[in-house]
C-alpha cells in the first residue's frame, strides 16, 4: 500500500506551478477521509484534486484532458462524477467547520492548567488541524466537550512525550469513556501525516528558543546570582520526565495575605514605623524604637496564629491527597498488569501473524515451483506437438506411394479375376453348344459326328491348355485314338472339374488377398485419421486461443493509442522537461500503432496455415462439433462416379474462414 509520502509525491509529476501543488496537496488531505471520495482511488483521486486546485486558482497549470489520462478513469463522464465529488465534500468540510463555535476559551483554560502557555500558539494551531480532521470524518460534533478533551490529550502526547497526563483524570472530566477513547484511537491510527506535522512544527519551535544561559549584558543582580545556578526547564524539555495529574481546585492561602486572596499577599493593617503619618508630621528616635518592637511582637503573634489555622485547615486537605495518592498507585498497579496482558496478547496475536506469512511465504513459493514445472511441462507439450507434426508430414510423404501401389495390385486383380470369369463363360458356353449339337444329329451320322466332336474338344483342350496343363494334354492326345464317346466325355467332365476347381481356388485366393489388402488398408486410414483429427482440433484450439489473445492485445493496444492521442491533442508545452515528455509520448505513440498492426496481421497467418495443411494432405475441413470421415489420399469408385454423374465429390474442401 502507498504511504501519505507517495501519494503527495504524485502532485509534483502532475503540477509544474509550485502554487498549484500546494493547492492539490491541501485538498488531498481534506478530501481523502471522506466516505465518497474513497470509492475513486489513490490515483484518480490525486488526478482530480490536481484539477480541481488548478481550476481554483485559475492559472490552467492541470488541463482536463492531461487530468483524465494520469487519472487512468475509463471515460470523461466517470471523471466528471468525481470532480463534482471532490466539490461536494470540500463545500460539505467548509459548511462543518463555520458552524462550529468558538472554543478559544476552553484551551486556553486548559492550556493555562497544564502550563503550556509559552508555546499557547502551537498547541491552538495543532488542535484546529486535529479538529479540521474530524470533520472531514462526517461523523464527529467538534463542540462535543469530550471531543475536545480527546483532542487535548492527543494532541499534548505528541508536544510533551516526557509528560504523561493522568487518563482517569480526564475521564472523570468527560464523563463519557468510550467516546474519549474512540476519539483518541481515532487520531492515533488515522492521523499518522497530522502527527508528523506538529512534530516537525515542535521541533522547529524547539530549535527557535534562545539559549538556555544566555550572555548578561550587564551584571546580574543578587537574585539573578541566586538562580543562576539553577537548571531552567522548558515545555520541550527532553529530560524532564514527570508525570502530571489534571490540578486540584483547592486554593491553598499565603502565609501572611489575606484570605479573599490566593495570589499576592496583603499588607499589615498596621502602619509600619517608617510610613509617614497622614498629617506629615515625624517622629522622634526613642518612639521609633518603641514603635517598631511593639510592631515586631503584633507581627510574630499574627504569624504563630496564622500559620496554626493554616495547618488545621490543611489537615483534611492533607488526609484526601494521601487518599487519592493511594488509589492513584493501587490505579497504576492495575494498569499496569493490563498493559502486560495486553502486551501479551498482542505478542500472540504478533506471533500468529508471522507464522501465517511464513505459511503463506511457503504456499507461494509452492505455487511458483508450480507454475514453473507447468511452464516446462508447456514448453515440452509444445516440442512433442511440433515433432509429431514432422512425423505426420513424414508418414503422409511415406504412405502415398504404398498406397498408390495397393491401387493398382487391387485394379490388376480385380482385371484378373474378371478375365478369368470371362474364359470360364465362354468354356461352358462352347461345351454347351457342342453337345447341343451332337445330339440333335441323326444315328447314322454318330460316329462322324462323334469323331468330328471329339477332335473339336481335343482341338479346344489342346489349344486353351496347352500352356496350363502339359500333363493331362499329353494323356488326352495319348487317349484320343478309337475310343467311345463315354471315355471322352469321362476326360471332358474331369478337365472340367479341374478346370472348375482351379478358377474357384484362384478366385478365393484373390478375394482374400483383396479382403485383406482393405483391412489393412482401412487400419491404417483409421489410425491416421484418428491421429489427424486429434492433433487438428488441438491446432484448431490454439489457433482460437492465440487469435482472441491478439485481438484482444490489438483492442488495448489501439485503445492506449487513442487515449495518449486525445490526451496530448491540445497539449501545448511549457518548458523543455513537458517537450521532452510530449517527444517521447509521441514516439511510443508510432510504437503502439506499429505493435498493433503488426498484431492486426497476426491472425491471418494462423489461418493460413491450417488451409496450407489442409490442401496438402487432403484433409476436409469439417465444422468443430462434428467429425466426417475424410479421404487421405484421393477419390475412391464412388466419387469417381459421383463426379461422372455431375454431382460435387465428397472430398471437395471449402474455404477456411480467416478473421481479420
């Protein structure tokens, strides 16, 4: 928290006229205990009361625009609020302190008790500006009579801190204790820059006396001589420790005065031998002598009398101050075990308190080892991120040529095994068609036609397998001889069967290898994708994350600007220092708009680097809370059908939405 020092110390950075910064500092003190002004803040508060003094005294030293940018307030019209409540608890200070009455009279009764009339003057002047402070308070009547004994009492703590006043005194004065000490506690904690005042003006008062034993200018009398030696004491006195108690009331007579006197003693009503008499005649030597012993008896009777009544009289007296002595010391006795008690508990308290703060030292420290493993634990997240990225690109670079291998194995068995379905086709259909052809012929041509068909099959077995099945080609020709028509249809059914079993079994064999080349093909694709998606939605995430971070800094940063623009718009410098500053304001104001648009830009890039990642590996750009499936490496049948059909392929990116 800012000490009275800082805050005072801001009207120098604020005010150039000196006249100005006494003003703004005078209000500040005024103003700073009210209730309503507290709600401003040190800053703008100090700002305002810079404005205000300024606008007082006419001189134009704080301009309005100059006064809302050091007040750091958001708009003119939150400014304007407290300038009009400064204004309201000076008018509402000033009204306080003319309704009060005058209380000359009662300090200076006060003052005249405790014997503080050598420094009268600084003692009124303390105890008004102690006065002055609880007004600003709000809640205090000044003409309250326990108030000003409060203030009395703060106020001679501070002058005489060798010279202790009796407290129980002073409430059996007041009458009401818990508003004196309220008072005093009030002062004691909330008027530490007050003290510092009277103790700098004690001081300089101290410094101002004449030395204690002055230089005679001319030599000193017989009762000069007397207390020459002598010690002389001052109010001030740093050694004269004493404790004073409030005066007594009683008037304790002179020996030898009057008794309707208490300060100057009375004459004789007898007529001392050398007065003249009234008719101005004299005397002769013998009736001097006479006079002068009769005189001298009547004296020394008077006096014996005198002081004998004096004595009795004091004898209450006497008996009551032992009294109040004994409760007086049976009251220190227990004031004293209070102070301990409380000196006790606030060493507790004290020792609380600092085993807190340890506690405290320790969460935090804890909590920045924390955040600095957090850090790195961020900074390694980031490094992974970056060479799984290099390992996708990589993996993406590997996979496109398998993959273009896998399609063209899986068009060339797909083209095999239509083939192979098309030569089994067309074998049954001639097998079909012959022996369609050898029944529909007469029995007389049998045999013809029997040996005709059975050359044609020979001729169409040796021809379509010559190449596949040398082996039973050589025991169809070694068979093909005279034989009957049962023998070649035994060899065409079992070339068939072969012929059959071969292209089923081949078939199989390319189907699996086909079901398995998709398997794998599908694991692969799903593992990718599972792994393109994971790390798009992170991009996806931190991309948002870090667009909203420098919009929002290019938002304050052009803010920022606007403001120190508006602010030294209609500033006119008075001397080389305000040059300088408004030189460097202008500078840093060239600075924040090239920092803004530099990040004005900064989003865009973000942008374009996932459309670059996206139209290099083929990855479709889907909405955040849905995901498709995709295709990585290019079209399959269906959307080269779909594309043969005139409808828009599935794998068609749109356009990435870029914010500027």
């Amino acid at each position: 928290m800012a000490s009275e020092d800082d805050d005072i110390a801001r009207f120098d950075n604020i005010c150039d006229i000196r006249e100005t910064r006494e003003k703004a500092r005078e209000i500040y003190r005024l103003v700073k205990s009210s209730p309503n002004v507290s709600s401003l803040g040190t800053v703008a508060l100090a700002a305002i009361c810079a404005y205000v003094a300024s606008s007082r005294l006419g001189n134009g030293d704080v301009r309005r625009n100059l006064a809302l940018t050091v007040s750091s307030l958001a708009t003119m019209a939150d400014f304007e609020t407290g300038v009009s409540t400064v204004e309201y608890a000076l008018s509402a200070g000033n009204q306080r302190r003319k309704s009060r009455s005058s209380t000359h009279g009662f300090y200076d009764r006060l003052i005249e008790e405790h014997r503080l009339t050598a420094v009268s003057d600084l003692v009124k002047r303390s105890m008004r500006k102690a006065e002055d402070f609880l007004v600003m308070q709000a809640v205090f009547d000044i003409d309250n009579r326990e108030i000003k004994y409060a203030i009395f009492y703060w106020i001679h703590a501070i002058l005489m801190p060798n010279v202790r006043l009796d407290h129980e005194a002073f409430l059996e004065e007041t009458g009401n204790t818990g508003q004196f000490d309220r008072i005093v506690e009030l002062l004691t904690s909330s008027a530490a820059h007050l003290k510092g005042q009277i103790t700098a003006e004690r001081r300089e008062h101290v410094l101002a006396l004449p030395g204690r034993y002055p230089t005679p200018s001319k030599t000193p009398t017989h009762a000069q001589r007397a207390t020459k030696s002598e010690k002389i004491l001052t109010p001030f006195d740093s050694n004269n420790t004493m404790t004073l108690t409030r005066p007594l009331t009683l008037k304790i007579p002179l020996l030898g005065s009057d008794s309707s006197s208490t300060s100057s003693p009375c004459r004789s009503p007898i007529t001392r031998p050398s007065e003249a008499p009234p008719d101005g005649g004299t005397l002769s030597s013998s009736e001097n002598h006479q006079e002068d012993a009769v005189f001298e008896q009547s004296r020394e009777k008077t006096k014996s009398r005198e002081s004998v009544d004096a004595q009795e009289d004091l004898l209450p007296t006497i008996k009551t101050l032992r009294e109040k002595l004994a409760e007086s010391h049976k009251l220190l006795d227990a004031q004293q075990s209070i102070a301990d008690e409380k000196l006790e508990e606030l060493g507790r308290n004290l020792d609380e308190k600092e085993a807190a703060l340890s506690a405290a030292n320790a969460a935090a420290a804890s909590l920045q080892v924390e955040l600095s493993s957090l850090k790195k634990d961020l900074k390694n997240k980031e490094s992974e991120l970056a060479v799984a990225t290099m390992t996708i690109t990589t993996l993406q670079t590997e996979m496109q040529p398998h993959s273009r291998e896998s399609q063209q194995k899986h068009i060339m068995l797909r083209d095999k095994l239509e083939h192979a379905q098309h030569q089994k086709e067309t074998r049954q259909e001639r097998l079909e068609n012959q022996v369609s052809k050898t029944a529909a012929q007469p029995s007389g041509e049998t045999s013809g036609v029997k040996i005709t068909s059975d050359q044609q099959i020979e001729t169409d077995i040796t021809s379509q397998h010559s190449q596949d099945h040398p082996i039973a080609l050589g025991r169809v020709q070694e068979e093909a001889g005279p034989r009957s028509r049962q023998r070649y249809e035994s060899v065409g059914e079992d070339l068939e069967d072969l012929e059959s079993w071969r292209m089923n079994s081949h078939e199989d064999t390319l189907r699996d290898e086909i079901q398995r080349l998709r398997e794998d093909n599908d694991i692969i694709t799903t593992r990718y994708k599972r792994k393109i998606d994971a790390l798009k939605r992170q991009i996806a995430s931190e991309r948002k994350a870090r667009q909203q971070q420098d919009i929002l800094e290019y938002l304050s940063i052009s803010a920022q600007s606007a403001h120190l623009s508006e602010a030294i718009e209609d500033y006119e410098p008075r001397s080389e220092t305000s040059r300088r500053i408004l030189v460097a304001v202008r500078s840093h104001l060239k600075a924040l708009d090239t920092i803004g648009e530099r990040r004005r830009k900064i989003p865009l890039k973000y942008d374009k680097l996932v459309e670059v990642m996206t139209n290099r590996y083929g990855i479709k750009e889907e909405e955040l809370d849905e995901v498709d499936e995709f295709i990585l490496w290019g079209p399959n049948e269906d959307e080269e059908l779909d594309e043969s059909a005139g409808v828009e392929p599935r794998h068609k990116k749109r356009k990435v939405a870029s914010i500027s």
